[in-house]
C-alpha cells in the first residue's frame, strides 16, 4: 500500500489545501480511507493525524471502514421522507440484513442515508453508485438490487 499512497501524493504538492482532494483520490483508490494511509497524508502536507481524523469526521463522505462494491444511499430529506424513504430504508435493511451506515457480509453493499440530494420532486429517491432512482417503491427495491448483483449469483435460496 506504501508504494499506492505515495504515488497518489506524488501529484500533489505540499499545500494543506490539498488534503480534501487528496482524501477523495485515497477513497476512488480503495473505496475507503484505510486508516494506515493517514500517517503518509500527515507527513506529506506537514500537518497532524488529528487533522486529517477531524475532516474525515467532519465531512460523511469518507469513510474510515471498508465498504462494499455498491453504495447504496437512500434520501432521508423531508420530502423524500413524506414520500415513504423510511419503509424503503427498513426494507433495505431488511434484505441486506444490514442496518444503515454497515455493509453486507458478502461486501456487495453499503447501506447509508442522506438529507435531500436535491432532486426532491423524484422522491423517494435511492442513489446506487451516484446512480438516482426515483419514485422508489418496495416493490421495486428487490429488482434495483439485483441490477447491481454479480449474474452469477444465486437467486434461489430459501
Ligand atoms: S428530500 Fe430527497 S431529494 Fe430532496
């Protein structure tokens, strides 16, 4: 991983101004920001690991946890809401067995909510990979998961 990080930080320079651009590089390269990677942030802009650990709070876009394949994030915002996201969170949560901000065992999944992703009229809206599906409804859910599903999978347990 050494080797990976220090070629990302190789395109910028030392300006602390960096640090977002350099998280979000860090995240496209392993779908997260793995924690090791942060001593090698720290010494490149020549700032704290508190630093970094006080952006990464800050801003829920980065996650310091692996996630899976497919980031699924269902609207939360209140016009989403009125329009029923809460069942299609449980629902979510139901089939995955997950509940929101976890990831499915089989690391397909990540699961998260968020407040208004500014297509409100479209609501409920589910985001898969920065994908939008509107007008959610339960009995869609199971044919949006599916779509993201490697084909071989099995479909037929019970
Ligand atoms: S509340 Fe869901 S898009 Fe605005």
């Amino acid at each position: 991983m050494s080797a990976e990080i220090e070629k990302i930080l190789e395109e910028f320079d030392h300006d602390q101004r960096n640090l977002i651009h350099i998280l979000h590089h860090v995240q496209a390269r392993y779908a997260y920001i793995p924690p090791q990677t942060i001593s090698y942030i720290a010494r490149h802009l020549k700032i704290s690991e508190s630093e970094i650990y006080g952006v990464l709070t800050f801003y829920k876009g980065f996650s310091l946890e692996p996630r899976g394949k497919h980031l699924v994030t269902v609207c939360t915002g209140t016009a989403c809401h009125v329009r029923g996201a809460p069942r299609i969170v449980d629902e979510l949560e139901r089939k995955f067995d997950i509940e929101v901000t976890e990831t499915t065992k089989d690391k397909l999944f990540t699961l998260e909510t968020v407040n208004c992703v500014g297509a409100c009229a479209l609501g409920p809206i589910v985001v898969v990979d920065g994908e939008y599906h509107g007008q959610m409804k339960i009995s869609k859910v199971d044919k949006l998961i599916e779509k993201y599903k490697p084909a071989k999978e099995n479909k037929s347990k019970s």
